[in-house]
C-alpha cells in the first residue's frame, strides 16, 4: 500500500513537472487582435429628447479614448513585456487595419498609444532629442474606403446582407414574434421621441441610443420610465445579435477575414516564415460577433473595446496550437472538441469550411441577383 502510495505521488510530480516543462517550451509566434471601437455618442438624436452631446453622431468619446487606451496597456503587457514584441516599434513586425470609421480609426490610434506608450519613441540621429514631443510612436494604420472593405464591415454589400436576414432569419417564429412586437411600438416611439421610426432596424438605433444614455448616465426621455427603456434595450440587443447565430449568415459575413487570419497564421509556420508577427484590426461589434459565430461560439452581447485574440503558439518543432479569446476569457471552439483551442491542422479545416461554405452561399446570390 505504501508502495502503491509512493508510486503514485512520483507520477503526480512526473507528470506537473512535464506539463510546466511543455508550457515553458511553448513559444508565441503569432497574434491577431479584433477589437471593437471603444465608447461612442448614439447614432440618432431624439428631437423630443435632445442632449447636448460634446462629440458628433456616432463619434469616439473620451471614455471609448480611455477604453482603448488601457486596452493597448493590456496588449503592452501581453506582447511587449513578453519580449514578444520589442520595445520600439518595427514596421516589419505589426500591421494596423481599421474600417473607415472615425470611431475605430481613433480607437487603433488609442490602442496603439497604450501598446507603445510616450517614451518609446525615437531620437534624432546623432542628438539626445526625441523625433517628436513626449517621444511619441506613430504607426501607420492603414484603411480603405467603406463601400470597399467587405473584411471588416460586415454590411458593405447591402443587398447580399439584407437577403442573408430575410432567408436565414426573418422566417424564424421566435424572430417574427419578436419582429411583431417591435414593430407594434414603433408608432407609439415615434410620437413620443420625435424621431421617425419604420422598422426594426430603426428600432436597434433606438436601443442604442438608450443604452448609451444609461451607460453614461444620463436620464432617458421623459415618457420613457426606466422599465420600458429597459424593455428597449434587452430588446435591442436580442434583435441585434440574433443574425450570428446562423452560421450560414456568419460564415458569409467573415469568410474572407477568416481567410486573411489563416493566411497569416500559414505564413507564420511556413519553412520560411515571414517576420509579421502581429497584427491589429479595428472595427465593430458586428465584426467581432460575425467572427465569434462562425468560429461556432455566438456571444450574447460585443461590449464597447471588446477584444477577440488568436493567438498562434509553437508546442515544439512539429506541432502548433491556435488559441482563442474574448476579452481574456477562452472562447470555446466546437470543432475543436469545444476546447479553447485547436491544432493547426482543426484550425485549417475549419478555416477551409467556413471560406467554401460563405463562398459558396454568397456566390449563389450573384447568381440569382
């Protein structure tokens, strides 16, 4: 019995010294971040119910800057601190793209100076003097135009993306209930908020609006009591986030930033691989949430600055590991055995799914258009 005892404690310690040796081998060698932009204004204004907003419609506010900003401090510590990146900037290294919105580009901006703070900049040659103030880093983020970029903007093709919803979604008993409900207050809201309301995709700039009034906590409109903005806002968010729970309509949505992620990540582990090794995108909730359920694993809500990270780790000379995250919680991947990662192979063939099979579907609305 001691014996059997003894043995056992010997391949406890066997084995949790084999597993921190694994974890000590592995290495990071690739990252991709989508974030969302940080804290905005309401896209709408209610002429009923007007606030003085200190920024522009759907512009970046001070508090998405913040947000943004710590965001960057904890990519500082995840990258830089590692040694993962270096302590100054190397354009050979990252690759900033953010959509054509002023939000996000502000917010790659934000981010950006929290991963590279003032101080990390560099000195003019030959002289003690920093190349600019604070010795700031610029980096380059790098666009294109709104009605172009089909990567990060889920909805620049607006046709393709309106018959998505109308065969994969608006034919559900549980969307039309909730359709039918909606659409019964939209007279009602349009008297009381002086903003004309037609459908229910007005309706989603409405509980967008109230939902940023309460988050910065200023009062709703008068004839709107806090248990029916509330209603608003849950239904808001139900409405908004149920076309990522088709991955037919997800697949579509993501395929071809799917297909830049894998391409990287192929690069990365490439007898000559290349020397990027990370690379930030700055979008939306929508480009976060279309990502999350194609990969199998739908979120319930994309909060202002939220952070989707792949993470591309060498277990030793044959094998690699991608990992996944949402907002440093790990995103569980069904096809991975519902393991918050996969191998490179499982990442390969489900990456190859999700291309052939949006494709594939947005191919046969070009037939038929």
């Amino acid at each position: 019995m001691l014996i059997r005892h003894i043995f056992l404690l010997f391949l406890v310690i066997f084995v949790g010294s084999f597993c921190k040796s694994a974890m000590a081998n592995e290495k990071l060698i690739f990252a991709i971040d989508v974030i969302r932009h940080g804290d905005r204004t309401p896209i709408i204004n209610l002429p009923r119910s007007p606030y003085n907003w200190k920024q522009d419609k759907g512009e970046l506010s001070p508090l998405g800057m913040q947000q943004e900003f710590q965001l960057g401090r904890q990519f500082n510590k995840r990258y830089i601190q590692t040694h993962f990146l270096p302590l100054h900037y190397n354009s050979q290294l990252m690759y900033v793209r953010s959509s054509d919105f002023n939000r996000t580009l502000m917010s790659a901006e934000s981010v950006l100076l929290g991963l590279y703070p003032l101080g990390s900049g560099l000195k003019l040659p030959h002289s003690n003097r920093f190349a600019l103030p604070g010795a700031y880093q610029p980096i380059p983020i790098h666009t294109l135009p709104m009605n172009e970029d089909d990567v990060l903007i889920t909805d620049s093709n607006k046709p393709l993306y309106y018959s998505l919803l109308h065969d994969y979604l608006t034919q559900q008993p549980t969307w039309q209930a909730l359709n039918q409900n909606i659409e019964f207050q939209l007279p009602h809201l349009t008297q009381i908020t002086g903003y004309p309301f037609k459908d229910t995709q007005d309706f989603l700039l409405l509980s967008d609006h109230l939902l940023i009034r309460q988050l910065h906590h200023i009062p709703f409109p008068s004839e709107i009591n806090n248990k029916e903005a509330n209603k608003i806002i849950s239904e808001g968010k139900q409405l908004w986030i149920s076309p990522f729970y088709s991955s037919s309509i997800t697949h579509v949505l993501s395929y071809k930033l799917i297909k830049q992620i894998q391409d990287y990540i192929d690069q990365s582990t490439s007898p000559s691989p290349s020397l990027l090794k990370y690379v930030l995108y700055s979008a939306h909730d929508s480009t976060v949430a279309s990502l999350a359920g194609a990969l199998g694993h739908p979120v319930p809500w994309v909060p202002f600055s939220s952070d989707l990270a792949i993470l591309l780790y060498q277990l030793d000379n044959k094998h690699y590991q991608v990992r996944f995250y949402l907002n440093d919680q790990p995103l569980t991947i069904p096809a991975c055995e519902n393991k918050p990662f996969c191998s490179l192979e499982e990442f390969n063939q489900l990456a190859h799914l999700i291309e052939s099979d949006g494709k594939a579907i947005a191919d046969s609305y070009k037939k038929t258009s």
